[in-house]
C-alpha cells in the first residue's frame, strides 16, 4: 500500500501528463498514432488517482474493525492522496463522491477534445461542433470551483479568495481566450492570451 500511496502514484500523475504532452506535440509533428492514443496516459493517471482515493476510503472505514487486516493502518499511510482525504474531504464520503464526479468530467473533456481533433470522424461534424462546446466540462469545473465553499464549509475563506483570485479567474481569461482563438477569431495573439498567467 506504501506504493500505491507514497511512491507510485506521484510519478503516474506526473508521467500521465508528460506523456500526453509529449505524445500530443509529437502527433501534431507528423507522428502517425491517432489522437485518443495520446490521451491514455492522462486518462490511466486520472483513474489511477481516483482508484487510490478509494482505496484510501476503503481503509479508512475499516481501521477498527477487528477481524479486518487493515485494522490500525489508516494511520500510518502517508502520500498525497490520504492527505488529500485525510485534510481537505476530512473522511467526508460526499468529497470522495465530488472529487470522482471531478474526474469524470476531466475524463469527459479529455474525450471531447480529442472527438474534434480526430479525423476519424467527419469534417461536417467536426466543424458544426465548436469548441465552445467541447470545453462544456472545462466550464463546469470553474463553476463548481467558485461554488467550492458551499460544498466544504470549513474551507478557509482567505484561501478561497486567494485561489480564486490568483488561479481561477486567470485560467477562466485564458480558456475564453484560447477557445475564442480555436472557433475562428484570428486577430488574437497567443502571447496576449497568456498574459493573465504571467
């Protein structure tokens, strides 16, 4: 459980995304694997953390049992992912809930992007479906994540302005930026989409 907790899971997030970028850079220079291939990585990584998280909840319900072999081990886990629920879901099932219903929607916008990009499917479909569209999931995840302190009420409220201030709104400038460039508008640079980054 060390690995799957401690050790492995930081370097599937971290490779999962590597991957796709270097997959996804290498398919737009000429390397002929189809789009969806690209996305495996991002898509196992996804899967594998929301696995872990389980896994952690699992152990967690289960360390006063006493005829359960994970009596007394939900204390000594250490990693990312039992921080995550240990700290910020505090043991909570309904965070566990959200944050899965997270990764299906990341996994839903992953699908859609690479849906309009392959061209296994039909130019005409391609075309009438804009990437206002495509980024549906991308929109839902900043709305849930302005709602985020009614869901986690002890959330601290500094914090919360902070993310949202430093994070969420400029990400919100670059996605509408970036999605208004791919439908079509020409005269936006992509050095002044990025700016809010910066």
């Amino acid at each position: 459980l060390d690995w799957t907790q401690l050790r492995l899971q930081p370097i599937v997030w971290m490779g999962g995304w590597f991957l796709t970028i270097v997959l996804f850079t290498e398919k737009l220079d000429g390397l002929p694997i189809p789009y969806w291939a690209c996305a495996i990585p991002l898509a196992f990584a996804l899967v594998y953390c929301t696995g872990c998280l389980y896994l952690a909840k699992y152990i967690h319900q289960r360390r006063f049992s006493p005829r359960s072999v994970y009596r007394g081990l939900f204390s000594n886990l250490t990693g990312p992912t039992t921080y995550v629920f240990a700290k910020v879901l505090h043991h909570s099932w309904v965070g566990v809930l959200g944050l899965t219903a997270l990764m299906v929607v990341l996994l839903a916008q992953i699908a859609l992007v690479v849906v309009k990009l392959s061209t296994s499917v039909s130019s005409s479909t391609r075309r009438s479906f804009a990437w206002v569209l495509v980024f549906v999931p991308l929109w839902i995840v900043f709305a849930v994540g302005c709602l985020s302190p009614l869901c986690f009420r002890t959330m601290d409220i500094g914090a919360y302005i902070a993310a949202i201030v430093f994070v969420w709104i400029p990400v919100f400038i670059v996605a509408v930026g970036i999605t208004v460039k791919l439908d079509g508008v020409q005269d936006v640079r992509l050095a002044h989409l990025f700016i809010p980054l910066f």
